[in-house]
C-alpha cells in the first residue's frame, strides 16, 4: 500500500498562495516542503503551469529547482537529432507518460536478467544455443509471454511495464530480448513484419528468427513466408532485414496511438499521433 502523500490539496493550496513571495527564505522553505513529496510537488506545479494565472510563471521556476525535465520536448529533440539507440529511446517514450520513471531501476532489471543469462552460458557456445539459454531464463523462470488476453493495453508498449508486468507487445518482447541479448555480447537484429515482430541472428552462417511474442520460437525462412504469404524471393528478404531503431521507436508510436484510441484517451493518442508526425518531418529534412 502506498503512502498518503506528505502535501495535502489543503496545504497545497496554502503554499499556492506564497508561490509568488519574493523572499528568499519563503523560497526555500517553499523547496523543502516540496522536496517532501516530489512527485505530488511536481504534479501540481505543472497543473498550475498550464493554467492562465498569476500563479503559471512562478510554477515554472518551482519545476526547474526540483530539477523537472520536460519529458515531451526532451524526446521530440531526440527524434530530431538522429542519435538513436534502442535503450534510450524506449526508455525516454517511457517517460513521455511516466515522468517519474528513474532510468537507471530499468536498466538494473535489463542488468540483472543478463547477469542470470550469463550464469548459464557455458562456452563455446553458438549463437542458437546462447538463445536457447536466454529463452529458459526470459520465458521458463521469469515468466515473460505475450499478453493475448489484453493485448491493446498501453502498458504493453512500455519498456519499464513490460518489465514490471512480464507482458508485453512483440516490438517490446522483442526489444527485451535484444537488450538483454546485447548485454551478453550476442548480436540480434529487430525485424519488423506487417503486424508482427522477430528477432533474427545473422551472425552464423544460415540466419535464424526468433518469434519472442510465441515464447521464443525458432522460426524458418520457410515458416515466415507461409505465415505471411510471401514468396521466397527479393521482396521477403526485404521484410526480413533488419529495421533501423527510429522506425522501431516510431512504430511503437503508433501503436500507442490505437492503444489510447481503444482506451478512449484521446490525449494521449494525440501526444503520440504527434510523435509520428515528428518522425515523419525529421525524416522529410534528412532526405
């Protein structure tokens, strides 16, 4: 059970009214009590940020000592400067919707299921047989799957959720998988197929997917034509190559925006309709 927060409505209603008090001292007492309960702190303060009142411009400030990131603009810079890397950019959409979020709890889950992967790896061992390790401890020990009984659920489209739930999308089951996989130097590639997603490994000598959604299943050439009516010729190599990290990123945006659509939140479908329109314009300007 979580603990009632330490900054009442009554008392935050009571610091509104000093927000604009100049003196020093009232600031920094004003900063200790928000500093109680950052979380609720910030939650107001950009409740009143977005509001028309004297109250709006002192807010900001407010946010800035508690060292408040505008998660919003900070992934539209990132989607603009081309620097992408799978990791972070799932991390910063996480923070998108879920400021509070500490990237570093993340990526100590991702290190602590390589670290378990990496127990059970005996060398030398090649590449299928390294994922058949990964597959034992993602799926058999920690209970990793698709979510088919919820699978429009937002929260399958969140790296840290997925994590916390154990459920997830294909593009994030998937993603998982390669990053716990690139934690224990094992080269996997995301493939992305009209509305599924792989993992496939090209470092051996006859290329092998991966269908993370199924549990792990090893999946032929053979296999993916005839599940999505492809010919085995230049086309299906096409589809099997792999995808560049912002068309993965920009993906999952859109499936977010048919998630929140389902849920009937339309802001939230807007915010990320407005993502994939970012991508779209940044790509138009390197073209």
């Amino acid at each position: 059970m979580s603990k009632p927060s330490l900054l009442t409505p009554k008392k935050l209603n009571t610091l509104k009214l000093l927000l604009d008090d100049e003196s020093p001292i009232v600031r920094r007492a004003l900063i200790a009590e928000f500093k109680r309960d950052k979380e609720a702190a910030i939650c107001f303060l950009l409740k009143l940020s977005k509001q028309e009142s004297i109250h709006s411009l002192s807010a900001f400030g407010f946010l800035e000592e508690l060292g408040y990131v505008d998660t919003v603009v900070e992934f539209v810079d990132f989607i603009h400067s081309f620097n992408y890397e799978l990791e972070t950019g799932l991390l910063m959409l996480d923070r998108t919707v879920y400021p509070e979020i500490n990237p570093s709890d993340t990526c100590k889950i991702l290190n602590d299921i390589a670290n378990r992967v990496k127990e059970l790896l005996v060398p030398p061992m090649s590449a299928k047989s390294q994922c058949l390790v990964l597959n034992r401890v993602l799926f058999h020990e920690l209970g990793f799957r698709g979510n088919l009984e919820d699978y429009y659920n937002p929260e399958n489209a969140f790296l840290h959720k997925v994590l916390e739930n154990k459920t997830g999308l294909p593009l994030l089951l998937s993603a998982l998988y390669i990053l716990v996989a690139d934690r224990c130097n094992l080269q996997l590639e995301p493939i992305a197929l009209p509305g599924h997603f792989l993992v496939a490994c090209f470092d051996e000598e006859l290329p092998f997917f991966i269908d993370v959604f199924e549990g792990g299943n090893f999946k032929t050439v053979e296999e993916i034509a005839a599940a999505f009516n492809f010919e085995i010729d230049e086309k299906l190599i096409f589809h099997l190559a792999p995808s560049p990290v912002g068309e993965i990123l920009c993906r999952n945006c859109r499936n977010l925006i048919h998630q929140y659509r389902k849920c009937s939140d339309k802001d939230l479908a807007d915010l990320f309709k407005r993502f994939v329109k970012e991508f779209e314009e940044a790509y138009k300007k390197q073209a």
